[in-house]
C-alpha cells in the first residue's frame, strides 16, 4: 500500500439506519472523492429528522473538504439523488407502503415534475455523474452539490 493511503483519513455522517463513509487520500493529487448525499439534505421530509440532518451534514462536509483538500490538488463533491430504483427503496416501499408497496411509490413519483413521464433514477445514472465528475476535464468542479432528483428539489 501507498503512502498516500496509509495518511488517510475517515469521517462517518449518518444514523441508525444509515451511515456514509468518506475516505481523503491526503497527498494524493487527482483524487476526487465525491459523497452521496441526497435531496433529503435539501429539504424537511417527515418523520426523518435523522436521515435529513445526516444528509445535509454530509453536503456542508463536502464543501467543507473541499476547501481544506484544495491546495493538496484534491477535489471533493456531493450528488445529491432523489429516489432511485433500488431494493432500498423496494424495502422502504414494502416497510413504509402500509401493505400497498407499488402504491406507496405512485406517491412518491407523484412529487416529481415531470407528470406521466415520471420515472425513478437509475443507479448507472448515479454512476454516469459520478465517473464524470473523476475525470480530469472536470476539475473546474470542486465543493458542489449536484442534484440528481429530475427537479423534485427545485420546489414546488
């Protein structure tokens, strides 16, 4: 192992059901971790205080590192998704749908802007902005928070 990796740091933001690591490679230039965070750090959903504090701290701590990893030639980001088709949110729908699942994510695809042509993000769309936001053509991008949430955090 490397130098750089022995130096590097973690931080933990998260809950009881939920915890993000973020790993800084100190010395390593052209690193560019980026953190999900998600649009529950962009707004007040009920009944998940915890999940939208952790949320948002994960936001300003990527700013944050941002600006302290900046002379070392590191950048760091944060994509905030709305909900995306996963058995995550196959689980949530199941705990939280009060026996109507496919229900439940009518309701959520309901808040989005885009009417009938709503649809869930797909994880590779994740992957797409992340491996984008990696690349060398991209390092006038440092300390954002991309939404990926097809508007849903615009407003209302």
């Amino acid at each position: 192992m490397d130098e750089a990796r022995h130096r590097a740091r973690a931080v933990v933001v998260g809950d009881s059901r939920s915890a993000v690591g973020v790993r800084v490679l100190r010395g390593d230039p052209g690193e560019a971790p980026d953190h999900e965070a998600s649009d529950a750090g962009h707004q007040g959903n009920r009944n998940a205080a915890a999940c939208c504090a952790s949320k948002a701290a994960l936001t300003l701590l990527s700013k944050t590192l941002a600006l302290d990893l900046a002379p070392d030639g590191i950048r760091v980001n944060a994509v905030s998704p709305g909900d995306i088709a996963t058995p995550m949110l196959d689980f949530q729908a199941e705990r939280y749908g009060e026996g109507d699942p496919q229900g439940y994510k009518r309701d959520l695809l309901k808040l989005y802007p885009q009417g009938a042509g709503e649809r869930f993000i797909r994880p590779e769309e994740i992957a797409e902005l992340v491996w984008f936001l990696c690349q060398p053509y991209a390092e006038a991008i440092t300390g954002a928070n991309l939404a990926m949430d097809f508007g849903l955090s615009a407003g209302k």
